[in-house]
C-alpha cells in the first residue's frame, strides 16, 4: 500500500512549531510535530476543529497568517524549504505542492471565467503561451471528469455545482503538475454522493501522476477509506500515527479510541446510545503541564499530569505505529491504569469515570 | 399530478401530523417556478423520531419547515390535532405555533449575540407569559436539563462554545413545552465528540418532555442512530421511507442504495452503486420518476410514468409493523 518505504520521502518534517502572537498571549498551535511521507503515499490528518491539523498543512505550502512564527525544518522532494533562493521560492510553492482548499464556493474567484483562473498559476510558473495554457487547462477539466471542457472555459463559477466547481479547484491545484498535494477537507462543503466522486477522482490522479497526498479531514470514515496511514492530531501534537488498518484494529491512544467511539456507527441498530468525550479541549493558550488529552482520558494517571509522552513504538511491535502515551489501549500498563481508575471512582485528573464510561447525563 | 401517493400513511389514534400531498412551489419570475416539494405525504405519531435524508436542494428542510407553515405550502393539506392548520386564519396560527419549534445547524449564529442564556430562553415565556403554566422559575430548571450551569444565565452566546449553544438552543425550543420539535442538521456544524453529547441529549429531552422530533441531516449515520423512521427524499419527492433498522438492512431504492454505498468507510450495505451526474433542474423536473437520468436501473416505462410509494414488506411486518414504502418500479428486492 504504501510502497517502497525506502524509497525518498516526499515529505520530512522535524520538530514542527507554529505559534502565534495574540493579544491573548501566545498560542501554540503546533507543538513539536515531525512526520515522513514516502512518494505516492496518502497520510491522512484527522482530528477535531482547533487541533491544528490546518496550521500544519498550510506552513507546508507557506501560508502562515502575519502573526505565526515557524520553526522546524520542512524538507519536500528532499530540498529544505528554508533553504530556497528567493528565485527559487517563487516559482516553488504552488508547483512542486499545492493545495485544494476546503470550500469551493469561496476559493475561485467568482468575477473571472473558469478558463482565466486555470491558466494563471501556468501562465506565471510555467513558461507558457496562453494557447497552450488553454489547451492544457481543458485537458484538464477533461481529466477531472467535467462534461463539455471548452464551454466551462468561458463560465463563471456560479454557473458550476458545488461538485463542478470543487473538481475546477481540483484542476488548478493540478494545473502546474504537483509532486505533494495537501488537500483541507476537499469534501466537507458537499454531499456525501458528491464526496465520493470526488474522494475517488483523488484517488484515481494520484495514482495516474505519482503524487503523494496529505488529506485533512475530521472524518475518520474518509481517512480510513483513503489514507495508507492516519495521524491523529490533538491540541497541536501528533498523538498517535499507524497505518489505517492498524489505527483502527489495534489502536493505542485513548484518544483514538474516544473519537471511535463517539461516532455513530451504522451497522449498530438504531437508539444505541453514543459515548461523547467529556470535557473541551485545552486552551493552547495556556496548555497543561502534562499530556493534553489528560484531563478527558479514562486511562490518566498522575504521571500523565505532569510530563508529556513523546512519540514511540511498541517495543518490538510495528515500527510505523506510534503514539504518545504513558498507559496505551490494548497494553498491561493501560489496562492497570483503567483498573486502577475504575477502582478510584475517577481518573487522577478528578473525573468521574461514569462521564467515560457507560451512563451518562 | 401524479401522486406520490398515501400507502405509508399510518391510521392510528396517536398520529400527531399528518401531511398530504403537500407541494411547495417558488416562483421565479416569467411564469417559472421552483418545484422545490412535490406531494410529499408523511406522519409523525406522538414521541417518534422521523429522520429525512437527501442532498442539499431536495427539499427537505423546505418540507420541514412548511409543516409548521413557514412558508405556507402552496397546496396539501397538515392536519394537527385534528384540524387543518394550512387553512388556519393568522390568529389560529399564532396559537398553534408555540406547539412547533425549531433547532437550526449554525449554533452560534442562532443565538442573538446582543441578549443573555436567560433572555434568549425566557424570550417565548414572554410573548405567552400570561398562561399561568409557564413560569420563569422553568428556565433554571431547563438549563439544568441541558447542561447548563444555571449561574451562566447572565452570560452571552459568545462566551459558550459550539456544543453549549446548541444545548442552549434546545433549552430554547423545549421552553414552551412544544409537541414537535424540528431539528434542521444540528450536530452538521460539531465536530463528533460534542456530535455525541448533542445526540444524547436530544434522545433525554425526547423522553423527558415527550416531544416528536422531525430530524433532517445528510448524514445517515448519525440519522440512522436517532430515528425511528427514515424518509428518503430526492428532487421534492419521496423515495423510500421504513423503520430506521429495516431502511439502512434493506435499502431496495436504487437512490437509496447509492447513498448508503457513498457513507464514507462504512461497509458497503450494496454494491458499489454510484450515481453519476447531478441533479436535474427543480424548474424543469422531468416527468415520470425523477430519479430516472441518474438511476442505473431505468428503463423508459421510469421516464414516463411516475412510481407511487407502495408496501414491499408482509402487512404488519418489518419492524414495528409500520412498513416498508418504496417509490420505485423496480426496487431491489432479495
């Protein structure tokens, strides 16, 4: 599935930090990431709204709001994007990886005709003439599955479907041929008919092209469905990375298994009673001390409140499966931590194990 | 016009709406109109949970909405303890309307920002305050019921995050102690963990208030978690509608089995059945079914004759022996 792992990395990431000056105070909104991703793999990043997961995706194609600093390094198709010459930036964001954002009813232009917005991005990097910019921008609706290419050319987005104008969102991404494209929840805005077509448009060019792709979802049915591997983010960090097969046979993190938990799941009948999360996230303007997921955790401990576990494998176990957490799901020292909880009443953080588990308010 | 008909209507003595043949048109000027409901018929009986599924422009939050007269529907009949309320004068209207109430997708943006948790639930006891069963002291007890620490009274929305206000818009329709709450994709705008909160509450407050619920969202899997009858709609018309267990084991519309086969990572109830194109013009709706341009399964008696909904189960069989309807000519049956 994920191919040659040996093979380069399209994508290197190490010790990520993105945190930005507010009149708040300083938020950290991601906090020591560092993740690889092999050519034509698919990671998928999933996670709830305030994680992170769209800070990280755009510092990869250089889109940090005014008040965000960086540090880390970012390396893709193993050039260090810190080390580009100025001439070189310009004409390396937008080709080597680009992006398709979340709402394609926001991200064109809705005053220029499809055809001009497609041939921009070419006709700036690529040394083109505007009759072949045009040719290959039907080329590529073509290839994007839009019926009829040349009378498109000359429409404006409102005369496009949702569905229609995610696929010329699509096509612009493509348009400058790609090698990491970071898509933020491609299909959030439509329905899920549409979702598919689309989710399995992606599929079909990355395989045609090569690409390696970084899909952001808060779905975790998409990610399963899509991803060679899943990231599952909380509160600007990585908590646990596998394989999608793994993530889901064999989770680790609580988290993981809260997030599973909480959705409905269609094969169960109907009233089942669903298992929320209890509590909010951390304010990552003033993070805990400790693991963030701490204070929601049903496996917490007292060391989970005062240190913060770092990313590892099972020892001996897949090295591709890791997760940051002191009492995993499925291990002895997890399965001592719920005992231990479920004895107390509460978890070391002071909550109610009724709120975890079972009945509720 | 063809109906979609009126098989699947229950005659029980609990049925507490009952819509026929309702249609619901937009003019657009130049003599055209948008067919946005199409003779849609269905009932609700007292403490059920009936889910409507369909992409956006279906219709069915148009539906919804024009059960409780807003707007009026341009023709059909809803009968609501036994009374027609489409024929109802303003005033009649005004006087059911607190029986009705509605819980919107967008939590924050339903809220007055301007107003405190307590004005904004106290807001209906005001305008029906002189009935002496609905008292101001029901607000703290209210807020307590959707977990919200009655001491928040004083705050405003923006202080609360998604999940809260939406337990506060649910304190807000229960307030007057309606018998049908309408819930147009409330958990749409939630991320999962707080999805589920919301979810459960609604099933509590179901239970501890007695209300029916009119539950619209595009996503099945959380419509199959808190129905107990799915109607499917597409294009303004009814496809499909079954007890929510006996729907999502045996979907038998072609649009039905689409839908499911698209729930993302879910195992595929059907086989892998895609519907290609898009939706066809509500101004211009072909005739016959209207699902027929996009169905796999469509042969020319599709395209001109339209399917009414018909029982495909045993009589009285299924679960809850309130059947199994299907508007389709040739369902899939196995």
């Amino acid at each position: 599935m994920t191919g040659d792992r040996s093979s380069t990395n399209m994508l290197e990431v190490d010790d990520l930090v993105v945190e930005f000056d507010t009149p708040a105070g300083t938020l950290r909104a991601v906090d020591g990431v560092s993740l690889r991703i092999a050519e034509r793999e698919t990671l998928a990043i999933v996670g709830e709204s305030g994680s992170g997961k769209s800070v990280l995706s755009r510092t990869f194609i250089n889109l940090l709001a005014g008040n965000g600093t960086r540090t880390g390094t970012i390396k893709i198709g193993g050039r260090d994007i810190d080390q580009l010459s100025k001439a070189e930036r310009k004409h390396f964001f937008g080709v080597e990886v680009a992006m398709i954002f979340q709402d394609p009813m926001t991200s064109l232009n809705p005053v220029k005709r499809i055809g001009s917005q497609l041939t921009e991005a070419m006709r700036y990097h690529l040394d083109v003439s505007k009759a072949e910019a045009d040719e290959r921008a039907i080329a590529l609706l073509e290839q994007v599955h839009i019926p009829s290419p040349k009378q498109r050319m000359k429409q404006y987005p409102h005369e496009l479907s949702g569905g229609m104008r995610q696929r010329v969102v699509i096509a612009m991404a493509l348009a400058c041929e790609p090698r990491l494209l970071i898509a933020d929840e491609p299909t959030t805005a439509l329905d899920v008919t549409v979702q598919k077509t689309i989710l399995d448009l992606l599929d079909e060019l990355r395989h045609e092209r090569n690409m390696s792709m970084i899909l952001i979802t808060h779905d975790l049915g998409v990610a399963r469905g899509r991803a060679d591997r899943i990231g599952v983010m909380y509160a600007g960090r990585i908590q646990e990375m596998a394989t999608a097969d793994q993530l889901f046979s064999d989770m680790r993190h609580p988290y993981t298994q809260a997030l599973l938990e909480s959705i409905p799941d269609p094969s169960k009948p109907s009233h089942t009673r669903l298992q929320p999360i209890p509590g909010r996230p951390p304010n990552l303007l003033d993070p805990p001390a400790g693991c963030p997921f701490a204070a929601r955790c049903r496996n917490a401990q007292a060391d989970c409140l005062n240190s913060k576990p770092t990313l590892s494998a099972d020892e001996g176990g897949a090295a591709d499966h890791v997760y940051a957490c002191f009492h995993p799901v499925g291990t002895p020292a997890g399965e001592a931590a719920l005992a231990a909880n479920r004895a107390a009443g509460e978890t070391a953080a002071g909550l109610p194990m009724a709120e975890v588990e079972g009945e509720l308010v | 016009m063809a109906g979609s008909g009126t098989a699947h209507l229950r005659e029980r003595d609990d049925v507490l709406v009952r819509v026929e043949h309702m249609v619901v048109e937009f003019p657009i000027g130049r003599g055209q109109k948008v067919h946005a409901v199409s003779d849609v018929s269905f009932d609700l009986v007292e403490g059920e949970t009936l889910g409507i599924v369909g992409e956006s422009g279906c219709g069915k939050s148009t539906t919804a909405k024009a059960t409780i007269q807003l707007p009026r529907p341009t023709d059909g009949s809803v009968w609501f303890k036994g009374q027609d309320i489409t024929k109802f004068s303003t005033e009649q209207l005004r006087q059911v309307r607190p029986e009705f109430q509605m819980i919107f997708q967008d939590p924050i943006s339903s809220l007055n920002p301007r107003r405190t948790v307590h004005e904004i639930i106290a807001e209906g006891l005001k305008v029906w305050g002189d009935n002496d069963t609905w008292q101001l002291d029901r607000i703290e007890e209210l807020m307590e019921a959707v977990g919200i620490d009655p001491r928040y009274g004083e705050r405003k929305p923006h202080q609360f995050s998604g999940g809260q206000c939406q337990r506060i818009s649910i304190a807000r329709a229960l307030v007057l102690d309606p018998k049908v709450i309408i819930c147009d994709e409330p958990v749409s705008a939630l991320d999962v963990s707080v999805q589920a909160q919301i979810l459960n509450l609604l099933e509590d407050m179901k239970a501890r208030y007695g209300v029916s619920l009119m539950f619209i969202s595009h996503d099945l899997s959380v419509v199959k978690n808190i129905s107990d009858r799915v109607m499917v709609m597409y294009m303004g018309k009814t496809c499909e509608i079954a007890g929510s267990d006996e729907l999502f084991a045996r979907p038998t519309h072609h649009y039905t089995r689409a839908l499911m086969a698209a729930i993302p990572g879910a195992q595929a109830v059907a086989d892998d059945v895609s519907i290609e194109g898009e939706l066809p013009s509500a101004i211009d709706p072909p005739a016959g079914c209207r699902f027929a341009s996009r169905c796999p399964a469509a042969t020319d008696k599709c395209r001109t004759e339209e399917p009414e909904l018909r029982q495909i189960d045993a009589e009285g069989g299924g679960d809850g022996g309130d059947g199994h309807f299907v508007a389709c000519h040739f369902p899939v049956l196995d």
